[in-house]
C-alpha cells in the first residue's frame, strides 16, 4: 500500500510487498510454521514553531492521524528521532544563482562533525554543472572527509587553475535539476537509516522528463525528506528562512516530502548548516498500525497535534499490502481490525507540477 504524508500538504507512498514468512523448526520433530508479518508503520515527522523555531516537548497523546480524510486516531507511540542513523545526501546545484554561496560550503558541511553528524551516519555528494553530475558516495562523517568529498565532487566547478567559477550553459546543455535529484534520489533510495537529501539549490530546472510531482512521488515511496537551501546574497532577518509563496513549486515539493525550504547567507551558511541536522534528530518518529483494509496506491496521511498552530510536516513511506494468504493460513496471528485505522474515502489530488 502507498500512504501519503502531509499535514497542510500532501505526500506520497507507494505499493509494497506481501508480508515476511519466518519457519520455526525442531531438529526432531516437525513444529508448525509461525507467520510474521508487518503491521506497524514509522513516520518521521517534522515539528516547529509557526515562525519554525524549535518546540517544546509534545506528549504522545497530543499526535492523532488521519487517513484518506478518515477518522482521526491517536498513534500507537510517539518518540524522538535521537540518534538513529541518517543516511544524508547532500545535492548541490552549481548554478549562477548559488555561486556566492559555493566558495564556503566545503567549510560548513565540513563543519557538521563531529558535533552534529554521528558515527553511524553515512553521507553523499552531488554536485550538478550543466549536464554533468559528480557523485562521492559513502562518505565518512568526519571533517576532513566531509571537506575532501565536497572539494572532489565541486571540481566539475572548478577550474584547472583550481579557481572556482561557473561559466554559463550552452543552450544546449540546460541543467536539468528535476532528472538528477531523482538520479540522486535512486541512489539513496536502498541505504538504510533515516533517509534526507538537502538540496542546495533555486529550485530552478533547465527542463528535462520529470515533474515536481513525480520528484515528490518518488522521494514519499522511497521514505526521502527534501530539504532546500538557498541562498540569499544580502542580509536577511532569521524570519526570512522561510520565503511563503504559495506557487513556489519547489517549496511545495520540500514540505510534502517531510522537509521545508529555507534561506541562508554567507555569515550564517554554517550555523544554518548544523541547525539543519538538529531539526533532523528533534523530528518525531510516530508509530502506528497498518489499517485492515489498505490497498495498493497513493494514500493521503494527516498528522495533527492537539491544540497548537505548529508547522508539522510529515514524511512518506512505503508499506506492504496485507497478503491474502498469509492472512487466510489459520497459523497466522490476525490482527484484531477493531485497533487498526480507518481509511477515509478521499484520495490524493493536490498536484504542482
């Protein structure tokens, strides 16, 4: 089943697989066959302030969702990301329009270890100059091998000189910023850990075969939060992080995947950098049943916290459909349907492209 993630936005799913088979066996005698099989479902959630300031602790009864518009349903446990593992891929655009910003990234990626990144992390390296793409993957979370891979992957930026410039694209060679996030995206999309990808970037696509849409549709199936950076070349206040243009399609693609869009400088590109990851290990990871009656599709999911106005952005995930006969072999363990969710009849049709 595919289940979409939004709160004010929606997010995507995809169809998964029939449930796991695990055999118990005696060496002496033959015992039955016990049939284990997914039934719980982990979304990683996005919780700030409406100026998207960090919040309080939230309990975990304050957390209901809702499926496809159905009847709200309280989550069956809530808890904070933490330490779990992260798998980050870090996209960047090498475009006009970042050029100010990409002679200190190196330092500022450089700078989210050991402090912010953990051993147990693993990150990726994109880096995006017209047709061409650069990837490091597998990169330790330490600085100097941060700063080594982002050097490495910028030298389709760099001159043979080593000074760092960008001259503009043949007519002919357009970036195509939509087909290499999800060439990125393809990537990640098996490493294990909490997946997100930061795209420094405008958001602007020289064309290519993709939509936002199908961007959105990909990272919700392959549980990938998009988070954008851009950069803004004067002084801004902190509360301008968040540019609030309600047709700005790469925005749109950010929040329904469980990210948002944000601004930085070159005075706050660092400090942006790690408060990034902080965001990241302060999201909530809620837990509850796969409803009884799922199918295969895209599926629209709301989360709601009780009494409050706070930005909330969930993101997606790919569930497996409940297999027919698994559930129909009298030696496996049924669900009572009573404790699983009820799907709403509404489907997902908010669609930028």
């Amino acid at each position: 089943m595919g289940l979409i993630a939004r709160s004010l936005c929606a997010l995507l799913v995809a169809v998964g697989l029939g449930g796991a088979v695990m055999v118990a066996q005696d060496q002496e005698a033959p015992t039955p066959t016990l049939h284990v099989y997914a039934n719980l479902i982990q979304i990683p959630v996005l919780v700030l302030t409406s100026s998207l300031g960090k919040v309080a602790p939230i309990a975990s009864n304050k957390f209901s969702i809702s499926l496809d518009d159905g009847p709200l349903f309280r989550a069956t446990h809530v808890r904070l990301e933490g330490d779990d593992p992260i798998s980050l891929a870090i996209f960047l655009d090498t475009g006009e329009a970042q050029e100010g910003l990409l002679t200190k990234i190196d330092e500022a990626i450089a700078g989210l270890a050991p402090g912010s990144l953990r051993t147990q992390d693993q990150v990726f390296v994109f880096a995006m100059n017209c047709t061409q793409l650069k990837i490091v993957k597998h990169v330790r979370p330490e600085h100097e091998s941060l700063k080594e891979a982002v050097d490495n992957a910028l030298q389709v930026w760099t001159s043979r000189a080593g000074e760092k410039h960008r001259d503009k694209c043949p007519a002919n060679q357009l970036p195509h910023l939509r087909s290499a996030m999800m060439y990125a995206m393809r990537t990640l999309a098996n490493e294990p850990g909490r997946r997100v990808m930061l795209a420094v970037t405008d958001g602007n696509d020289g064309g290519g075969a993709h939509l936002w849409n199908e961007v959105r549709k990909f990272a919700g199936s392959s549980g990938i939060a998009i988070f954008g950076m851009t950069y803004e070349s004067g002084e801004m206040g902190w509360s301008m992080r968040w540019a609030a243009d309600d047709n700005d399609a790469f925005r749109w693609m950010c929040e329904s995947t469980g990210g948002l869009k944000f601004q930085v400088t070159k005075a706050n590109v660092g400090q942006r950098m790690t408060q990034f990851v902080t965001e990241l290990r302060g999201r909530y990871i809620v837990e509850f049943p796969r409803p009884y009656d799922t199918t295969g599709g895209e599926h629209d999911l709301v989360v709601k916290i009780e009494r409050s106005r706070y930005f909330v952005r969930p993101a997606g995930i790919s569930v497996p459909i409940p297999d027919k006969a698994t559930l129909a072999d009298p030696m496996t363990v049924p669900s009572d349907p009573k404790l699983a969710p009820e799907l709403g009849t509404r489907r997902v049709v908010s669609q930028m492209q």
